[in-house]
C-alpha cells in the first residue's frame, strides 16, 4: 500500500524493468528538456516569505547513549519533532548504511562503526524517537553483504531492544518475490527497480546515513544511502561482481550514471525524513577499499524532512559547495547528484534556501578531503 506521503512532482505507474544507453540518455532527454522535466518539474525559487526547509545541526562528541539521545531530541524539536512526519500506528522502516561487509578489514585501531558504517547508537536514538512519536511496526532495512553485519554492527541488539524487524533487502522475503517500482515520468537511468515489498509497504521511509565522501559520487549522505535499497544479484555486470556495477556501468559512463541512479532511486522510493551520523567517521572515501580514507571526528548530527536539503547542509559542513559544478570538488569524477535532484523537483541544495537551526555550518564545518 503507497502512502500518499510518496506523492512527489511526478505520478508514478508500474513498468518494466530497463536501463538505457548514455547515448539513448542524452537523446531522450534533449527532447524533454525543454517539455516535460522543465515545465512539470522544474523548482522555482522560493517567493518572498515562502517557508524554507529547515535543517538542524547539533555538536555531538562521542557515542555515549545519553548524549546522543539528549542531542538528538533537541535537534528534532528544533525542526518541529516527528509528529508531521509519523501518525500513530505507521510502519516505519529506518535505512541504515552497512556497506562492505565484516569480511572487509576496517582502518588499523578503529572500529567500522566510529569510521563508516551508520553507529548503532544513533539507530537506537533514531528508533527510540520514532517509537515515541507513534510508531507501529518499526523496520530496520539494507541490502546487506553478510547476514553477520546485522550482529557485528550492534543493529541485531538494537532490533531486539526496540522490538524491529530486519529485514535483508537482497532477499523477497517475507514476501514470495521482489516487486517492481516505478520511477515515474522523466526518469534518467532506470524506469523501475526491483524492491523487497517492504518498501511499498510502509508509511514512512528514513535514511541514517555516515557522513562521508565517495570515490564515484562526490558525497555519500542520505539520498546515495539508497544505492543499498535493491538486491545486489539485479545489478550486476558480471555475477562474480560484489558491488551493484550496473548502477556504474562501463568506467566512462560511471561519473554520469551512478549519480542519476542516485536520482531514480530516490523518486521511486522518497525520503521522509533524513539523519546524518557525522560523530565520527571519515574523509578521502567511503570505505578501507580506497587507500585516501582517513579517520575524522566532525562531531555533528544533520536532520531533516526534506533529504535534499539535508544532504546540502550536510556537504557544507564537510567543506564543499553542495552546488558545485560536475567534476570539481568533491564531486571530482562525477556530475553532481544534488544538482540534478535540485532541477527534478526534490527539493534546492542551495544554502541561501535552506533554514539552518541549532548550531551553524560555519562553527562546525570541518574540511574534509575528497576522495
């Protein structure tokens, strides 16, 4: 069942699953710009006395329990709480960020989750709020590479601690078989994409995301996190393929598909609400698999209802223009995701449009290094 919380610019319908040449891309969408994308979907900027979407910024030094729920709580009240968001009884799935497997060796002297993947203590904070606001039936969902990562990252315990599901989005189940979701008109890459059932199922979708770079992407925040919504065995090249290489295709196309899958991914299934864990974590990449990755401390938490938005402010207090041009900073090997998502409709990445409450960008950016 949708909710109509998914409704955004465009109607959706169901349709086949397709992806699309870059050249046949560049075609398709030379004939639209000037018709349907423009007129039905472009953002206009807001009038005089319009309400900006508001993102909240609060300083978090560590993972102490108490902290990060007392910080937490402030920066969700800052920007109005979740009872806009939740209505009691609604099913909630929180997305969390489980990239790469215990069988990936994290940095030497840190833990993976105090460098890049989503702290299970900022999870638990999260789950505990949405439980407080109404919720019904809580999920906690990715498409993880080893069913351990569950265990090893502390979501297992704080599942059974909130009474959460998990649920393993390379898997159909609970249900018989995967479900197709349409993208809606205008999309880039991909018409529709394969889903674990769940998706559709629920009320309102969240994504707790690390703050950090991406070698492909610039940025990897909450509206990238989605790239772990589809089952792995879908998208693929080759079967023998351990990360969805379809999404980058052939190395020349990766800097223009990844970051409109990025776009598709988030106009079939929206965000409702967005938090970024940047307590601690890490710059020049998104995991030990690229040698630039260093630890960082930035001691912040970012939280909106508009992802978009989010991911702006976000990108900011990493150091970066959120609007930046394609292949420049950070987005040094890709066009820049947020832009595209910006003329599509979702929302602005421009920070002059965008409330900032609770602490500034300016006293909490921290100057990460691209990847």
């Amino acid at each position: 069942m949708s909710s109509d919380r998914e409704l955004g610019c465009c109607q959706r319908g169901q349709r086949s699953p397709q992806s699309i040449s870059r050249r046949d891309f560049l075609q398709a969408v030379g004939a639209l710009a000037a018709g349907l994308l423009v007129a039905g979907c472009q953002p206009k900027r807001p009038a005089e006395g319009a309400t900006l979407p508001q993102v909240a910024i609060a300083r978090v030094v560590n993972y102490d329990r108490a902290l990060v729920r007392k910080r937490m709580q402030a920066l969700f009240d800052s920007i109005g709480g979740l009872k806009d968001v939740i209505r009691s009884g609604d099913r909630v799935a929180i997305k969390v960020n489980l990239t790469g497997g215990t069988s990936v060796k994290p940095l030497p002297g840190v833990s993976a989750i105090e460098s890049y993947i989503t702290h299970p203590e900022v999870v638990r904070a999260l789950g505990e709020m949405v439980r407080d606001a109404g919720a019904g039936k809580l999920y906690f969902v990715e498409a993880v590479y080893e069913q351990e990562s569950w265990r090893a990252w502390g979501c297992e315990e704080v599942a059974k601690a909130l009474d959460a599901t998990l649920v393993d989005l390379n898997s159909p189940q609970p249900y018989p078989d995967f479900m197709l979701k349409s993208v809606g008109e205008g999309w880039f890459i991909y018409k529709d994409f394969f889903f674990n059932r769940i998706l559709e199922e629920i009320d309102v979708f969240i994504s707790v995301a690390k703050m950090k770079c991406h070698y492909s992407a610039g940025v990897t925040l909450a509206m990238k996190n989605l790239v772990g919504l589809v089952p792995l065995k879908n998208y693929r090249l080759e079967a023998a393929h351990t990360y969805r290489s379809a999404f980058h295709g052939a190395s020349s196309e990766t800097g223009t598909r990844l970051p409109r899958v990025i776009v598709d991914l988030n106009r079939a299934r929206p965000i409702h609400f967005a938090l970024i864990d940047g307590i601690k974590t890490t710059d020049g990449g998104e995991g030990p698999w690229i040698q630039t990755m260093a630890v960082v401390a930035p001691g912040v938490l970012i939280a909106g209802k508009n992802p978009l938005a989010t991911d702006a402010v976000a990108t900011a207090v990493m150091g970066f223009d959120p609007t930046a041009a394609p292949m420049t900073v950070p987005f040094v090997r890709s066009d820049n995701h947020l832009n595209l998502a910006r003329e599509l409709g979702l929302g602005t990445n421009r920070l002059e449009e965008i409330k900032v409450v609770g602490a500034s960008i300016e006293d909490v950016r921290y100057r990460f290094k691209p990847a």
